[in-house]
C-alpha cells in the first residue's frame, strides 16, 4: 500500500527472471567458497575434533561473513537505488510517472524498495547460511539476529541515500558520485567525532550507532566493550533506531523535495533570443577534435561538478588528518599494512570507483539521451570517440588522481616509504587507473541498458578490491601452511575467473578478453603474495603486466569493432 503499483510490478516480474536465481544461488556459493577456503587456510587437511576448535572456527568465520555481507550489501543497496532512478531521469520516463496520478508517497517510496528487493531477498537467502554457521559453536542465535538486523536496517538507509540523491541530481555521474562520497564521508566523520567525544560516553555512544560497521563489531565480539556478561544482555536498538530513523527522514525529504526537484529546471530552459531573434551569446570555435572538445569545454556531466570535487577533497582531508596525523606507523592492520598505506588505498579505491563511474556514464549518457545515434551519423572514427573519450574522463577526474598521489608523496616526506617504492606504488596506481577507465567504457559498450552497465562496471571494480581484502585475510592467516592451502586458493581464483570471464565478454567475446579473465586473477594473487613476502618490484611489474594486458584487450575491440559495438551496423539492417 505504501509503495504501491512501481513495488507491485518489480515484486512480480522479478521473480520470472532468471537472472534472479543466479544472482541468489550465486551469492550463496560465493560464501560456501569462501567457507571452504577459510577451513582450509585454518585447518588444513588435519582432523579436528576439539568441539573448542570448531567453536573458535564458527566464531572466525562468523565473524568474516557478518563483515563482508555488510560490504557487499550497503554498496548493492547504494549503487542499485542510485541507479535506478538515474536511469528514469536518463530515458525521460521520469516526467512520464510524474504525469501520472502517483503519489509522491508512491513514487519514492516504490522505487526504493523495488531497488532494494532483490537486495533484501539476498539478506534473507543468507539467514540459513549464518545459522549453519552457529552449528560450528562460538556464534548464538541472539548474534544471527542482530547481524541481520544491523544489516537490513543498513542497508535501508543507504538506500534511502541514493534514492535521494538521485531524485535532487540531474546527471547520472553526479548521483553515483555523490552517494559513493557522502556515504564513506559520512561514515568517516561519524568515527571520529565518536572518537573526539569518547566512545563510551553517552554522546559516543548514540554518534556511535550511525556506524553499522561498529555495531556489527560488537555483535561479532559482545564481551570486548565490557559492557555485558552473557550473551543475552546483548541490544543493538540504539542502532538500529538510529540509522531506521536517519532513512526515514532522508525519505520524508524526498517526498516533500520531489516536485521541486523534478522535473529539472533545465527542462524549461530556453536559448536567450535578442530582440532581432538572434543569439545573445557568440559561437564557441569547436576543436578539430570534437569529442575531446564537448568533454572538457562544456558542461557536459552538470553544472555542479565542483561540489562533487570539494567532497572528495575533504574526503582526502579527512583520511589524511586520520592517518598521517595520530596513526602510528610502526603498528600493521591486521598485520598487512601500515595506517598511511590504509589511507591511501581507502583514497585510492574512492578515486578508482570515480574514475570507473565517470567512463561508464559518459557513454550510457549518450546513448540515454539519444545523441549516440547523432553522432553515428558523422563522419567521427572508432579512434576519435574512444580516445577522446578516455582523454576525457582522466581530464575530468584529474582531482581523483591527483590526491591518492599527493598523499603519497606526504608519507614519502615522513619517510612511510622508500623513493623506489614510491614510484612502484605510482606505476602501479595509474595503471589500475587506466584499467578503471577502460573497464567503464567497456560495459558501456557491451550492455545495452544503461543501469546494468553501471552495476556491472562499478560492481566488478568493488567486488574485485573486495575479493583481493578477503584473499589477503586467507594468507595472512595460512601464513605457516600456506602450501597446504594453495589448492583451496585456487578454487576462490577460478571462481573470480569465471565471474570477471562473464563480465567481459558478456557482447563481444574474444581471445584476449578470455586470456586477461584467465590471468588477471591469478596475477593479483601472485602479487598479494608478493607483497605480504616484501617484495616491490614483483608486485609492480605483475599489476603493469596483468591490468595492463587487460585494459589493451578492452581497448581494441572498442576501436577496431566500433561500429557493431555501437549499432551502426544494426541501424543499417
């Protein structure tokens, strides 16, 4: 009733696809996996029958799966009602359903949970798969609860963050750019303000509880804050009030927002006409290269591109002051890496997720705003569309790059890192840039609808860093039988394989294309090891070889099979 028809129609088509239950099983295998990996990397092939033992290991991996459920289900929430609604506004279907006799209730209401069903369906899929969990010992039926609780309640508010976001903002890459931003932003800040005021203290406490991730550790370990003495005293409400009730006033603001947001003002904008009829305004002179030109003399992904810019610099204010200021460089996290290199790749995953989004929207804005069809039309070759393209996004999102590089250069200056190291880690992090870039327009390419485009590329750079944090945790802690464990790495490496074979050849399969799904993943893994043995060089050189390789075989099909990538050849039959 609250949602009303737009909920109705996802809630019954959904299920007739069956993409759905791959999406589901899928999920549910990726964690059996990475069960039978952790197992491994714990036990080895040795017997255990300490009921001590299988405790301590339900209680590990507990722990591991409440933390990466989180991960993967605040980003999908964020990216998929964010996405949804850009790709109304991108279709102008949007002024269509504001033309009908919905609610404002309705509309906003019905794209969010419609965003988040299938979302929700995978928080509900997992139920069985934590309470197999609990068969192990060291995990009670009140911690299930309350992790899942956490979550959903997560994952409602980080819905309700886009869905807003994405009915205020215009463009497609403002809206994912804003909510990637303002969520990790807002988490950063909630952490140390909670820090400044005392985590215990009674302000701590409540600032404290707009962070799913602290709470979720107190589920995982209740007797660390001291705070209870059995497991039955343990109670999250002020959690999950907090963050049920930060969505709530994120979709009363929609709601009371929607009409004046939407339709946008630009819609109703005209060219300004002097008296004699002519432009008020003289003609700019278009470069020889027009792709280039349209990409950075114009205002081609809005107007209020320099606020997104501003965010992510305090972003980087934030992360710097954090780490470089009060961290102690002699202590590892986790025993893998030092708080600088923290921050710089906390930078440096922010600013690869914006270089992806921008790359992949300047192509699906094309098409959704019907002027790829124009520009098929012209005499404008596969080289100078991609190119300019490419050069186009490493322009607009030059901030992005810079900052991880100057962060860099300040743990340099307090001697974090070595000269030779430094420029490993640069080759290294323009080379994942290029590999970002490329990966965007390629799903552009290959995907027709533009908001499975956007999951896709955005999803596959998350799920890719995500997957590498999850494999560094399995070495570190198979560290004195890590060959016994090699073969159980190896079923996590294919598993990736597979998925990032699907995603890259999804349209136009090729040789290269299944080669760098082949060997991408097994060189990541080769450099984590490196890297946790201390090597630079080696590292270095595979990410080069490796993404490298893989962004040259994105890139030549763009070129060379630009016009059946695009529908020029479609258009002509």
């Amino acid at each position: 009733m609250l949602a009303g028809p737009i909920f109705s129609r996802e809630a019954l088509t959904a299920p007739r696809q069956l993409k759905s239950y791959a999406i589901r099983a899928g999920y549910l295998f990726a964690f059996f996996v990475l069960l039978y990996t952790a197992s491994q990397a714990t036990f080895g092939w040795q017997q255990y029958r300490s009921i001590g033992a299988t405790a301590r290991f339900g209680a590990y991996i507990f722990q591991i799966f409440a933390f990466v459920q989180l991960t993967l289900l605040l980003f999908a929430s964020l990216l998929f009602s964010a996405g949804n609604v850009a790709s109304e506004k991108d279709r102008r279907t949007l002024i269509l359903l504001l033309m009908t006799d919905l609610k404002d209730r309705e509309l906003v209401i019905g794209k969010l949970l419609a965003s988040l069903l299938n979302v929700l369906v995978l928080l509900c899929c997992s139920i069985p798969l934590f309470v197999f969990v609990s068969v192990l010992g060291g995990v009670s039926q009140v911690q299930i609860v309350w992790a899942i609780a956490i979550t959903g309640a997560a994952i409602y508010a980080a819905g309700s963050w886009g869905v807003l976001v994405a009915f205020w903002r215009e463009k497609t890459f403002q809206t994912l750019a804003i909510s990637l931003l303002g969520m990790v932003a807002f988490l950063a800040i909630v952490e140390m303000v909670t820090f400044a005021v005392g985590s215990n203290s009674p302000a701590g406490i409540w600032i404290g509880a707009l962070d799913p991730y602290r709470a979720l550790a107190e589920v995982v370990s209740p007797f660390s804050t001291g705070r209870i003495t059995r497991i039955e005293d343990l109670s999250l409400w002020n959690t999950l009030s907090v963050l049920v009730g930060v969505a709530l006033i994120l979709n009363l603001a929609t709601i009371f927002n929607l009409r004046r947001w939407n339709p946008s003002r630009s819609v109703f904008v005209a060219v300004k006409e002097d008296e004699t009829g002519g432009r008020t305004r003289q003609a700019r002179r278009v470069w020889n290269q027009p792709i280039i030109w349209r990409e950075i003399m114009t205002r081609a992904y809005g107007r209020k591109i320099v606020l997104i810019k501003l965010a992510y610099l305090l972003f980087s204010i934030l992360i710097g002051y954090a780490v470089l200021g009060s961290a102690d460089s002699a202590e590892l996290v986790m025993g893998m890496i030092s708080w600088q290199g923290l921050g710089f790749i906390l930078l440096g995953l922010m600013s690869l997720m914006l270089i992806n989004a921008q790359a992949v929207t300047s192509i699906t804005g094309e098409r959704d705003g019907q002027t790829l069809e124009v520009l098929l039309a012209t005499e404008i070759t596969a080289k100078d569309f991609i190119l300019g393209k490419l050069a186009g996004v490493f322009y607009n999102a030059k901030e992005a790059i810079l900052l991880p590089l100057i962060f860099l250069g300040l743990i340099y200056s307090q001697g974090g890192i070595g000269a030779t190291q430094a420029f490993y880690v640069t080759a290294g992090y323009l080379m994942l840039a290029l590999f970002a870039a490329m990966l965007g327009m390629h799903s552009a390419i290959s995907f027709d609808n533009s908001r499975t485009a956007i999951s896709n590329s955005l999803g596959t750079i998350f799920f890719l860093f995500v997957g590498i944090f999850i494999c560094m945790v399995l070495i570190v802690e198979a560290r004195s039988s890590f060959a016994l464990q090699l073969p159980s790495f190896l079923i996590f490496i294919v598993g990736g394989s597979i998925g990032l074979w699907a995603s890259l050849t999804h349209k136009n399969p090729s040789n290269a294309l299944t080669l760098a799904a082949g060997v991408l993943p097994f060189g990541t893994f080769y450099a984590i090891t490196a890297y946790l043995l201390g090597e630079s060089f080696s590292v270095c050189l595979c990410v080069c070889l490796a993404y490298g390789f893989t962004a040259l075989a994105m890139l030549i099909p763009a070129i060379s099979e630009f016009d059946m990538s695009l529908g020029r050849a479609t258009i002509e039959k």
